[in-house]
C-alpha cells in the first residue's frame, strides 16, 4: 500500500514538474511600441506588421530573436530580446515536492520561459537632411587606431548585461591598425541618403563649400551577452561599444573641427551553434560608427561649420608685376619657365610669371602653413614666399628670387579652341619625373557657379596641380587643378583658363 502511495505521488511529481512546458503554449504574442512615429517591424527577416503598436506572435524556442524596427527619416534599430522570465506554470512543477521535501526536477521545455510581453521604441536617431543654406560633404576614410588594450571581448550573462554590471571575463584582442575599412561604403551610404553628398553632381565641386569627413575608431569593446537555461541551451546577442575622433575639413585639408566621443551599437543576435558570430560583430562596429556619425551630424556643434559661404570672389590691392621679357616659343622653353613647389612632405607644380621670380600654382599646393621652396628646371632650389591666395578658384601667387630667363605672359583673353593639341609640363607622383611633359587635346569648355573650367584628355596625376598647360609653340593656355579617379575613369581632366587669372589674383603687368 505504502509502495503504490509512493508510486502515484512519484508519478505526480514527474508530470507536474513539467507542467510550465506542458500548460504554456509555444509562443508568446509581444507588443512592438513606439509614441512617437509608425514603425515597421521585422523579426528574424519576416515582416511582423507596422504602425504605433505591433503585435506578432513569437515562437519560444531558446533562441535570441532579431528585430529591425524602421521608421522613415530614423536609423533602422537593431534589437535582440530573449526568454528570461518563468511561466506562470513554473510553481504547478513545486507542489509535488513541497509535499515531498524533494528539490525539484528541472523544466526543460522552452515554452516554460517567457519574452517581455512588450518592447518600447521612442528614442529611435533621426537622419538629418541637407538643405541649400548648407554646404555638401565628401567622405573621406574610416581609419582603425586601437591599441589592444582599447581592444576587448566582454563576457556577459544577461542578467549582469541588463543591469550594468561588470562582465565575467575580459579578453584582450589584437591591436588593429587601418587607414581604410569595409565601414566606409555604409557612411557614404548614408550621406547620400541624407543628401550631404550631392549625388546629382559628380564632377565638379564648389572649393569654399565643400567638406571632407574623417573618422579614426580608437576602441573597440564587443560585449557577448548569454542567456543560458539547461546546460549549453541558450540565447546570445551582440553589442558594440566604440570610441571615435571625428574630423572635418575644408576641401584644401585645412581641419574646422574636431570631435571625440562614444557611441554603442543595437544588438545583434547570434546562434551559438552556427558559429556566424563574427558576421554578426562586424554589423555591431557599422552600427556604432553609423550612431556615432549622426550623433556629430545632428550635433549644434557643427551648424556654423555646415553653413552655406556665399563669397563668389576674393579682393585683393592691385598688385603691378614687371613683363616678361622672353616668353617660351616651343616646349622645351616652356619647360625652362616650369618650376616644382615643394614642401617637407608633399609637392605640386608652377609656372614663372616674370623674370624676377613670381610663380603662379594652385592655392591647395600651398595653402598648410609650411616651408615652401621652388625647384627650378636647371635644379636650383629657393625658398619661396606665398604672396596671396584665393581659395574661390585655388590659384595661388609666389615669389622667390633671381633672374630667370624664360616667363610666361598670362593672356588677356581665350587662346585656345575644341581639339587643340596642348601639352601639360609639371612633376607627377614623385621629384624624380620633374619636367615630364604629357600630351592631350581639349575636350570641351565648362562652366560651374559662373566659373570657366577646360575640360581635357592630357595626362595629369597628383603633383601636376598648379603646373602650366601650353600649345605646341609654348604659349600659356590653363593651370592645372585636377582631375577625376575611379574605376573606368580616364582622361577626364580640368584646368582654369589662364585669361582668368590676373582678376582672380588682382595683378596687372
């Protein structure tokens, strides 16, 4: 009798120790919210529904479930959210054994654990928008920096993540050290979508107007958060913490700004199984950098920064230069009359006005405040001195000393026409191709904001900026300013009519 009360009470015991699996159903429907604005969500891939309240069934199965929350004009959120709460039905699996004395057996089943009926998204990033009373960006470069104790994995339970408490282990990852990632097709991405890249116009560019973006990660902390139930059964989710220094230029490398901070990424989900987790890392660190990105960007920090400068021309007093007395009658006079401006670091192009040494190049050949001096075609160097600038149409005016036999004469009118031969005389790449001449034809005339521009096909690369483009008989036709790079892009090339110059830098023979 003893035996068969046993029995029964055993058998009780079983099948209500299992109750919280047996009486919760599978699923679980939990409400996607937000006050703000309608929101479309995902879950997993699969479209859940969209509007201010979501509500979608939820299979419970011990996985860590991937919401994307979208909404127009905001960042997509990433969310991961996780069984973490006991079924109602978890204290039926207790009463056997509170008669018993017996600690209980485990519930193993997944549906005995619940999701939070309920996720709340109000503060989602909103996307700033480009307006014409500001000026466009160009994205430069994603750099990586970081140190490896700025480097580390962060071991979480759930528990501890949820209540900011420290990780259960911290592992130091390899230093990292790029000056150019995978991350930077995503921020252009995105100022193209917010219009600060002009997308419309691709070819040419307003000098005052235009901004460069620069990003350097100088940290990294990826935080592997656990939810474990029985054993190796568990759900996991990933988040990326980061530190940044952003920087913005003017399109000439000047730095406007400077901006430190951090940024975290929203949580990825992973299977512990599958082994994707690094995938997954690697979609947490593009969206910290893209939170970081519109953190600067909707930041009153820059406002003045960004704002449109109308300036269309530069004033300068009259400035009365002597004549050459010997211009160039073929190319290798021309070449004579061709100098290279060097600095510490990097190097450009120029052409001699007069025979007492004023030499014309671009303004960003000289715009950073360094030592400039002037290789002469005979292989004289001399220090230079810039005598003014204008950033509007990057033309800048030097001066060193000597006599010098050959000068050009800057035109006071158009001298060339479509499919004229010309020949650019400059330094390409290195100071070792000093006086390389290349030939070409122009292409077309071009106009942007009211300023001239000859298109051409002559070779040109970096160091020919601010170097002369002559006819066959000498004769100054352009200055160099530059040209455009890309994947199947060749012999698009652009200078600024000489007859241009004497207003723009105000001088006078």
């Amino acid at each position: 009798m003893i035996k068969t009360l046993m029995s029964i009470l055993l058998l009780c015991a079983v099948i209500f120790s299992g109750c919280a699996t047996i009486l919760s159903p599978g699923s679980q429907e939990i409400a996607f919210k937000s006050d703000k604005q309608i929101i479309k969500v995902s879950i997993d891939s699969s479209y859940a529904g969209e509007g201010k309240d979501v509500k979608f069934r939820v299979e419970k199965d011990f996985r860590a479930k991937q919401v994307t929350i979208e909404s127009e004009g905001y960042k997509k959120e990433n969310f991961a959210f996780v069984q973490d709460s006991r079924s109602p039905f978890y204290i039926m699996s207790w009463i056997p054994f509170g008669i018993l004395l017996y600690p209980p057996f485990y519930d193993l089943g997944p549906s005995g654990w619940n999701y939070d009926d309920a996720y709340t998204f109000n503060n989602m990033i909103k996307y700033p928008v480009w307006n014409n009373s500001q000026k466009r960006v160009f994205f430069g470069n994603i750099a990586f920096d970081i140190k490896k104790a700025n480097h580390t994995l962060n071991s979480y339970s759930y528990s501890d993540f949820i209540d900011k408490d420290t990780p259960s282990k911290i592992t130091n990852l390899d230093s990292v050290n790029f000056k150019s990632t995978i991350f930077e097709d995503e921020i252009e991405n995105v100022l193209e979508r917010t219009q600060y890249i002009d997308t419309s116009n691709t070819v040419f560019f307003d000098n005052l107007n235009s901004l460069v973006l620069r990003c350097k990660v100088t940290k990294i902390s990826v935080n592997d958060v656990r939810r474990t139930y029985v054993g190796m059964i568990g759900s996991s989710f990933l988040q990326s913490a980061i530190s940044t220094d952003w920087v913005i230029e003017d399109l000439y490398g000047d730095t406007l700004f400077v901006e430190s901070g951090n940024s975290e990424s929203g949580y990825f989900a992973y299977d512990l199984f599958k082994g994707n987790a690094d995938k997954e890392i690697t979609k947490s660190i593009g969206d910290a950098i893209e939170v970081s990105l519109l953190n600067l960007m909707n930041s009153p920090k820059i406002s003045g920064i960004l704002k449109f400068d109308s300036v269309t021309t530069v004033k300068f007093d009259k400035l009365a230069i002597k004549s050459p007395g010997k211009l160039p009658s073929d190319i290798e006079q021309a070449m004579a009359a061709t100098v290279t401006v060097k600095s510490l670091n990097s190097h450009g192009s120029g052409f001699l006005i007069s025979n007492d040494g004023y030499i014309i190049t671009n303004h960003h050949v000289v715009n950073a405040k360094k030592k400039y001096t002037v290789l002469t075609n005979d292989g004289k160097e001399i220090e230079a001195t810039v005598v003014r600038t204008n950033k509007v149409l990057d033309l800048a005016l030097l001066k060193i000393d000597g006599d010098f036999e050959y000068a050009f004469k800057i035109p006071e009118s158009k001298n060339y026409k479509i499919g004229q031969s010309i020949f650019a005389i400059g330094t390409p790449k290195s100071l070792d191709l000093g006086q390389s001449v290349s030939k070409g034809v122009v292409s077309s005339l071009r106009k942007y904001r009211n300023y001239n521009y000859i298109q051409s096909d002559v070779s040109i690369n970096r160091g020919n900026s601010g170097g002369p483009i002559v006819s066959e008989s000498g004769e100054l036709l352009s200055i160099v300013e530059w040209k455009m790079f890309g994947i199947g892009t060749e012999g698009i090339s652009f200078s600024i009519p000489a007859e241009d110059v004497m207003e723009a830098l105000s001088i006078s023979y």
